[in-house]
C-alpha cells in the first residue's frame, strides 16, 4: 500500500536520481498541514480496529470512507467529497489518547528521516495547524493541549502549532478558540498563529474580523483560507484581507485586483489538493502560474496528505517534473520556491 498516488506520485516516479537527491535535500518549510487530514493511512486503520461504532449507519459510514481512503480512490467531484470525509475520522479521534497517537504519528511522518533510503525527513521545519475540538471526551483546551505536548517534543527549529477556527463557528467557539491560542502563547506553549478554515461555502467572515482583528496583536502570525472556490464572493475575500493576513491559504479564485495589491502576503499553494478538489483544471492552469511570473512569495504545501495521497516531496517534484506531469522549473528556480517557503514561517526557523 503506497502513502502517495495520484498525481504527485506521477511526477516522482518521473524524476531521475540526481533530481530526487536535489529535491530530498533541499531544506523544506511545510506551512499548511491539517493534522486530522495529514493522518498517516496505517494509524487511521489501527485507531479504527479499537473503535465500535454507535449505530448501523455509523458503521457503514465509517466503513466506506475507511475503504475509499485505504484503496486511495476518494472520487472527488466537489469540495463536499473532501469535507465527507471529515465525520468518520473525527469519530476515530475523539479522545484525548487518540489525539495524542495521531499527533505523533503526523509529526513523525512529516519530521523523521522517510526510511526509503533517504536521510532526510519530508521537510527541514513544519507548522502543523489544527482546529481545537471539543468531545464528549476532552474540552478545547485538553485537545490544544495534548496536541501542544508532542508538538513541544521537537525542538522549535523543528515544529510549531497553528491553531484553526472553522469558518463554521459560533461568535462564542471563535472567541474560545482565539482566546485559548493567546492565552496558550503567553503561556509560552509553541503557538505560533491562527488559521481560518473549513468548508470555504459557509460562514460570514465579516462578522470574524472583530476576532481576528486581535491575533497579530498578541504576537501571533495570521493565515486564512482565502477565494478556494467560485462561491467565495470578492466581499468574503475583502472580509479576511482587512485583518491583513500575513499568509493565504489557497487564493485560488482571488481577483485579479487583489492579488495584484501592493501588499505581498505569502500564498500557501497546495498543487495535489488543488489538482483532486477540482479547483484547477489542470497543472497548466493552476494560479501559481501568476505568482511565480510576478515574484510574489509562495509556500509548496500538502495540506491534507491522507486523503490527497500525497507528501512534501511528491508536491516539489510536481515543480521539477517536465510537463504535463510537473511545471518544469529549473532546479535553481525550485531551489528559490523553497527559500520563499522558509523565510514565510511564523517561528523562524533560526529564531
Ligand atoms: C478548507 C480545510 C481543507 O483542523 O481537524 N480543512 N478547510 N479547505 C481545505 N482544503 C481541502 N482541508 C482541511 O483538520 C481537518 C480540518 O481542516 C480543515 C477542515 O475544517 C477539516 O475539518 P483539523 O486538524
């Protein structure tokens, strides 16, 4: 069973060498990873042989998704058949020790050398995100927390925590959530910004901004997920930028007004997850095309490797990779990427 298929996996097993090695040893910064989409596939199987579903429906439901992800054939059509997903593996995570194996399985998978040969790790330095949930089991605060312990086993060179508010949120989660990031900061914990996420159709983000408005002055990085699909109105779009983001997440539909403001946040480009949600048509029309012609600071991301079967080297290969499986950059050019992809981190990593 191959962690990485799809496209991504087309344009690594396309590399020669010599362009594998370049690519493995290129210092890597991973900025967008959501830990319950970056589970490997082995640990969301072992958590699903402890777990007794309720009901008969949950039963197949877990079931079936368990199946689509195992075989890797997740047929995606919509964004709904990425966020369908999300029940079953938030049924297999629920308690605070579930949370505690997950993490440290991602954290592993992203940080430990590949062990297929090469030395290197997928990437020099990961900002792991997550959104704080609340169970029958644990509060937010538990969930911040016991994620907050494995992160802290890496050294801060290493690893840091992007806590996410879901775009569907009440006025009273998104206050929790944003209160607890802060106050985990000032706790000296390894919180280093807030995301917003979620299915990119829901939410009123102009009522967001009065809570993210208090984010960068507490010392925190801000990111959000920005115009990922054609629903998402230039006034949404507007919403999100007045709290001057220092990166966006996706901006794929962003316009052409925008993207060309002075103001340069760094774009997190997530090519596989683009390329499967049907949000690009294609590597040729894909809008990194824009920001690589017009110098503008971008990160190579996975954002959710467990059901876009893809890996931090499986993304940059995509760079390297000679059309139509990759873009084609020269080595130098994806040597540049990376660097822009470092230098955009909410903890330094030098700091
Ligand atoms: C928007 C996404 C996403 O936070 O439970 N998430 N939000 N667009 C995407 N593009 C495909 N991929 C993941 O990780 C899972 C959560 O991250 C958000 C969704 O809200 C999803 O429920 P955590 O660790």
């Amino acid at each position: 069973m191959s962690e990485i298929a799809g496209p991504a996996a087309a344009a690594l097993a396309s590399l020669c060498p010599d362009d594998l090695i370049f690519l493995q040893a290129l210092p890597k910064a991973e900025l967008h990873a959501h830990l319950n989409g970056s589970i490997p596939i082995k640990t969301i199987l072992e958590l699903a042989q402890q777990y007794s579903p309720s009901t008969a429906a949950q039963t197949t439901e877990v079931a079936d998704t368990l199946e689509k992800l195992r075989s890797g054939v997740v047929v995606f059509n919509e964004i709904d058949d990425f966020f369908s997903l999300m029940p079953t593996i938030y049924a297999l995570t629920s308690t605070p020790e579930a949370v505690t194996t997950v993490t440290r399985a991602v954290l592993q998978s992203f940080l430990n050398p590949t062990g297929d040969g090469a030395e290197s790790p997928q990437c020099t330095y990961l900002e792991l995100r997550t959104t704080p949930r609340a169970t029958t089991h644990m509060t937010r605060e538990r969930y911040l927390t016991v994620v907050l312990e494995e992160v802290e086993m890496y050294p801060a060179t290493q690893a840091a925590l992007i806590v996410s508010v879901d775009r569907r949120m009440s006025d009273l989660d998104l206050e929790e959530c944003v209160s607890l990031a802060i106050e985990m900061k000032n706790r000296g914990r390894r919180v280093v910004g807030v995301d917003v996420c979620g299915d990119p159709r829901r939410g009123d983000m102009e009522s967001f901004t009065r809570h993210l408005s208090r984010v960068k002055g507490a010392g925190l990085g801000l990111t959000v997920h920005i115009a990922e699909c054609t629903e998402n109105t230039t006034e949404d779009s507007l919403a999100l930028l007045s709290c001057r983001p220092d990166r966006l997440g996706h901006a794929t539909f962003l316009s052409d007004e925008l993207k060309a403001e002075h103001y340069k946040p760094c774009i997190e480009i997530c090519l596989s997850s683009n390329l499967l949600g049907k949000t690009a048509a294609s590597l040729e029309a894909h809008h990194i095309h824009y920001y690589l012609k017009n110098d503008h600071p971008i990160v190579i991301c996975t954002d959710d490797a467990l059901p876009f079967r893809t890996s931090c080297l499986g993304e940059y290969s995509l760079l390297l990779a000679q059309p139509p499986l990759g873009l084609g950059l020269s080595r130098g050019d994806v040597a540049r990427v990376a660097r822009m992809g470092m230098d955009a981190a909410f903890l330094r990593p030098c700091d």
